[in-house]
C-alpha cells in the first residue's frame, strides 16, 4: 500500500505540475498581448516614419519644380534681351546701310 499511496501523490504531482505549465501557457496571453501592443506600436512607429519621409520627397519635389521655373523665367528673360539686343543691331546695320543706300543716289 506504501507504494500505490507513493505511486497516486507522484501522479497528483504530476497532474498538478502539468496543470500549473498549463496555466502557465495560459498566462502567456499577456506577454503575447504585451509583444502585439510593442509590434503595433513599432508599426505605428514605421507608418510615421514612411509618411515624414514621403511629406519631405513631395516638399523636396516642389522646391525643385519652383527652382525649375524660376530658371526657365530667368533664362527667358535671357533669351528676350539677346534677342532684343541682336535686333538693335539689325537696325543699326539697316540704318547704315539706309544712309549709304541714300548717299549713293545724286
């Protein structure tokens, strides 16, 4: 009888051993809780990030398009006062040959 009454505690340990890892498999729900919470907020964390850096390309992006235009006024304006500048002297060149033209004839 000592044996079964060693035999039936060592089973009654062992089942209440087995039932305190399942209860503490259990528990492991908060720490899963706990390791989605850090993961969302890492998420969360990533999605900030990605929405900074796209707000810095577009604003980047814009100040490149305003430089653009800046230059293409800028280089009109360029093109414009060459051009004025070749047509003066096409009239000065007109104009003297108008006077020689004018010189010529008695």
């Amino acid at each position: 009888m000592n044996v079964r009454r060693k035999v039936g505690t060592a089973l009654a340990i062992l089942a209440v051993t087995g039932l305190g890892g399942f209860a503490v498999g259990c528990g492991d729900d908060s720490s899963s809780d706990e390791a989605q919470k850090a993961i969302d907020k890492l998420n969360k964390q990533a999605e900030d990030l990605q929405n900074q850096a796209q707000e810095a390309i577009d604003k980047a992006n814009k100040q490149a398009e305003d430089l653009q235009d800046e230059a293409k006024k800028q280089l009109d304006k360029v093109d414009a006062s060459e051009a004025q500048k070749q047509i003066d002297e096409a009239q000065k060149q007109m104009d003297e040959i108008q006077k020689q033209i004018e010189g010529a004839n008695p």
